[in-house]
C-alpha cells in the first residue's frame, strides 16, 4: 500500500514583530537573502519586502533579524524615466541572472528630519533575483548618478507645470 503524502506542503511563515509595522507575517518563500549584506548593515542578511496600499510607490526593505531596521526603497523608473544604470558586467554572473525577468532594481531612499529632505540613491540600486531570492546593492560603474539625488516633490512638479 503506498501512503505517501501527496498534498503540497503548506508555506513555512516567518513572523516578525517590527517596531515599524507591528506584526508582519510572511511566507518563507518572500525572504530575500543578502549574503554580501548592505553598507552600514553588513551583519544582517534576511529581508523581506513590505508595500504597503497607502505609501505606493515605495516599499521597504525590512529586516528580519533586527525588527527596528527598514528602508524605503522605490523603482527609480517611478521618479526619473530616463534612468538608464549601467550595471557592471559581473553583475549577471555573480546574482546568477539568466534572463531579463529574473530581476529588478531597485533604489534606496533617504528620508531627512521631518521628511524635509527626500534623496534617492540612483548610484547604487538594490539588485533583486527574483528567481533565487537574493540580493545586492551593486556600485554603477563610472556613472554620474549621485547617492542623493532629490526626490520631485508633487508640489514641484505641479508648479514646473504650471510655470512651462
């Protein structure tokens, strides 16, 4: 008689109790490992990513070793549709990307006191594997893009709009 099981298993979740978003529960296939870890957090290597409806078009990167620590993070194409990294060549080999819909990019944001200063970092994005659930931030090579560059306010944009 064969008893196997042949029910698919049931995800595996990871439960965290952020000092951001209070208790957040993800499956354990969402984890992304870092492995090479992040400037400033080098001992930390599990996260997850967070968007939340109402801060669309960010999202954070949290960590689930150290609940206290999340960066918001956005698709830099959201902010500059000319943005055009040039990521270098190793790149490919080394987050072990095989095809263009194996990954995306994204950018690190910096938010000043009482958020009245919002930088982008379009230098170094976060590369994801979205196949092998890894990622890295990744240095562009001989690029003018800046580690601050100024997030567009909507109050901006409307008044360069209106001033054109």
């Amino acid at each position: 008689m064969n008893t196997q099981n042949t029910a698919a298993a049931a995800p595996q979740i990871r439960t965290v109790n952020t000092s951001r978003f209070g208790e957040v529960s993800v499956p354990e296939d969402d984890v992304f490992t870092l492995k090479w870890g992040l400037p400033g957090f080098g001992f930390l290597r599990e996260f997850v990513v967070l968007a939340l409806e109402d801060q669309k078009p960010y999202v954070w990167l949290q960590s689930l070793e150290r609940p206290e620590i999340a960066m918001p993070l956005i698709d830099p194409w959201a902010l500059f549709s000319d943005y055009d990294p040039q990521l270098p060549s190793v790149t490919a080999a080394v987050m072990e990307i095989e095809r263009p819909d194996d990954f995306c990019l994204m950018c690190v944001c910096v938010v000043g006191p009482e958020a009245k200063e919002l930088t982008v970092n379009l230098l170094a994005p976060v590369v994801f594997n979205l196949r092998l659930r890894i990622a890295r931030q990744v240095m562009l090579e001989d690029s003018q893009y800046s580690i601050r560059t100024p997030i567009p306010r909507a109050e901006d944009v409307v008044k360069e709009a209106n001033s054109a």
